[in-house]
C-alpha cells in the first residue's frame, strides 16, 4: 500500500499485489517497481511522480469538463 498523507483522509490510496504482480507478466512488475521507487518518491531536484501524475489528471479532467459544457451549449 501506498498512502499520501493528505489524501488518506479521503480514503486515497494505491494497494499493489505484489504476489499477483510476480505471476503475471514483468510489464506489472516495472509498474510497481516506478511507482514504489526512489527516484518516484524522493527525486532529487524534481517533482514527485504521484504529483505529476495527480496534477496531470486534474488537468485533463478540467479539459473533458470544458469540452462537455461547450458540446452542451451548442445544443
């Protein structure tokens, strides 16, 4: 399990299988592996992955909010 402190409160977090993930393929294996890394949780002189990832998702929810409200106006 991983947990952000700030988001734990929200019942925010990732949960990884690592049994399921060495049976499957070694694709599950490096995903965990990024995720749980170092370099993903304390880089040095760069953003967070989590972070990138949860501000990129932010934004493109925010654009698919804009493109339905601009289809819906049209109507």
């Amino acid at each position: 399990m991983l947990v952000e402190r700030h988001k734990w409160g929200q019942g925010k977090y990732l949960l990884f299988d690592i049994e399921r993930a060495l049976d499957t393929r070694q694709e599950a294996v490096r995903l965990v592996a990024t995720f749980i890394s170092k370099d993903a949780l304390a880089p040095e002189g760069a953003a967070v992955l989590h972070d990138q990832i949860d501000e990129k998702s932010h934004k493109h929810a925010f654009a698919v909010s804009e493109d339905l409200k601009t289809a819906f106006a049209r109507r």
